[in-house]
C-alpha cells in the first residue's frame, strides 16, 4: 500500500498519514523476500536440471524407461516426452523468471499422467510399475505447481517497487522548486539512496544509487517530459540494470501557501539488482519517497538537510526515527 503526506510549513512533523494506494513492497521484510526468493530460484534450478537429466534418460535410453514404467509398447512416445522435458529444463534455467517454462512442465505431467493412466489399463502383469510410475510423476507435478505458483507471485512482485507517492508543501514557488530539481546533479542532496547523479546532456543522465553494504546500483535515465515550472517526467533507458520511471510535479499551493510538490516513482530490476533492490528499499519503501521529498523542503527552505547530530540533547548520528523504522 503506498502512502501520501502534506506537511505545512511552520507545522511539526507528527508521523505519516496513510491513504490507499499501491506499493508492491511492504513491511513483510527484506530478509523474508530474500529468503523465499533463494527457496524459490533452488527450487526451480533443481527442476530445470531434474527434467534435462528425465529428458535425456527417455530420448538415449526409452526402452529401459518403457521396462521401468511399465510402457514397453510406448517408446517412441517416451521418447518425444524426452525432446520435450529438455526444451522444458532449458527454459527454466536461462529464464527462471519466465513462469510459462515452469507450468510447461505441469502440462507435460499431466500429459505423462494422462499416458500412464491409458497404459495401465493395458500393461497387465506390469500394472503394478506403471500406477508406481504415476504415484512418482504426481508427486513431481506437486512440485511443479508449487514452483509454478511461487514463480508467477515473483513475476508480479519482481518490479519490487511498484508506484511509490507521497507529496509535500514546500515553502517557495514552483519555480524555485522545478530549477532546483531539474538541475540533476543536485537529487543527491536530498534523495539518501542516491551517491551521484550526472547529467550527460540532451536530457540524459548517469545515476548511481548505493545500497546497504556498499552495494551499487546504477543505470541511464532520459527525460521524457520537462514543463518548466510544472513537470518532470523521467524513464531509464533500454539495457539498464534497474528498470525506473518518476515523475515530479509543483503545483502553486492555496493561500499563498508555497508549492505542493508530488512524486511517483517505480522500480523495477532482475537477478542480483533485485537483490540490492530490496536492500536500498527496506522494509518500507514508500517511507523512503517521503524521507525524501521532507529532506528536499529542508534544502529548499533552509538551505541544508536540518539533524541533530552533534547536538548535546540530540542523537549520536543524523539519522531520524524514520530511517530506523525502514530500515
């Protein structure tokens, strides 16, 4: 669930106000994403390499696996059921993230099923090998849905940040606050995931984020939208590491007020990136998009990001009690 704030000039900070709205990352942890993730990616390797090692046994050797299985009259089907196990175990493991691989695998076996089942109302005396070759391939078919299931909930949260927003009052005009923000370089100062943003001309950008325990991510950004004193939109390019896409807009407040500033973010990332995804995310991302936008008033309003470090009646580090809550 993703969660907006306002906070007004001159008002204390009492705490976020939640509205609905969408975060695919949320306060289930890191470590328990991680840990699934892993049980997950060993579960489907094994399978991968489980239906190659099937697949090759039916397609050298069909008539000793007819003999075990009890399908001796079937062995130019065992061995297409071969061709297809090891198309099945190649998919899965240079595409582990492709689940329409690993629910091929649930068709074959219900295939394999279907088979067993036709032959063991012919196979007689060897009746007995091929219901325990089926009570085998059900067993397998448990896993594979299982994998299945577990890769298609990781397909719809792999984007591990879905659609973050939050919003914030800042005390000077949208003016201000758009030339602040388009000159890139300058987010770092303000957006505590960032180490370096480096504008590389025709609205393009290097951006180089770092995660906990020293773990970088970086990626090519272009802008894709520029309103002067309105918008702006951006989007990494095609090949990057971390797929992203933001928008900020500054929106002149009522009353004089200053300016409402809105942020929409998402990430996106694959393999290990993910990994360090979650890391820079913890476990309350859209706490991380607020943190920011509240650093940004601070800049724009005093000049620097306002902590009490160093302070005899404040903390040891600059840290906040919402950097400790998502960590």
């Amino acid at each position: 669930m993703a969660t907006q704030w306002e906070t007004h000039p001159g008002a204390r900070t009492m705490g976020p106000l939640p509205v609905v709205g969408r975060s695919t990352l949320t306060a289930n942890g890191k470590t328990n994403r991680q840990a699934n993730t892993a049980t997950t990616d060993l579960l489907i390797n094994s399978l991968g390499w489980f239906s190659i090692g099937l697949g090759l046994a039916e397609v050298l050797a069909p008539r000793k696996v007819a003999k075990i299985t009890g399908a001796r009259k079937h062995t130019g089907l065992i061995r297409a059921f071969g061709v297809r196990e090891i198309i099945s175990g190649v998919g899965i493991l240079t595409n582990r993230r492709a689940a329409g691989w690993v629910w091929s695998r649930v068709g074959g076996d219900m295939l394999d099923l279907a088979s067993l089942g036709a032959a063991m109302t012919r196979s007689g005396r060897n009746r007995s090998k091929t219901l325990l070759s089926a009570a085998a391939v059900a067993g397998v078919t448990v896993l594979d849905i299982r994998a299945a299931q577990q890769v298609s909930a990781q397909k719809e949260e792999h984007d591990a940040l879905d659609r973050l927003e939050a919003s914030v009052i800042v005390n000077q005009s949208p003016e201000e606050c758009y030339t602040f923000w388009r000159h890139l370089e300058n987010l770092p100062r303000f957006m505590s995931y960032l180490e370096s943003v480096r504008d590389m001309g025709n609205g393009r950008s290097h951006w180089v984020a770092l995660a906990p325990g020293n773990l970088k991510l970086e990626w090519d950004a272009e802008i894709t939208e520029d309103k002067p004193g309105q918008t702006i939109a951006w989007r990494s390019l095609q090949g990057s590491e971390v797929t992203t896409t933001g928008s900020v807009e500054f929106q002149k407040a009522a009353g004089n007020r200053g300016t409402i500033v809105r942020v929409q973010m998402s990430f996106a990332a694959r393999g290990q990136a993910l990994a360090r995804l979650a890391k820079l995310a913890g476990k309350h991302p859209e706490q991380m998009v607020y943190k920011d936008l509240r650093r940004f008033k601070q800049v724009m309003e005093t000049g620097e990001v306002i902590t009490t470090e160093g302070q005899p009646a404040g903390r040891t580090s600059g840290a906040t009690w919402l950097d400790s809550i998502a960590r």
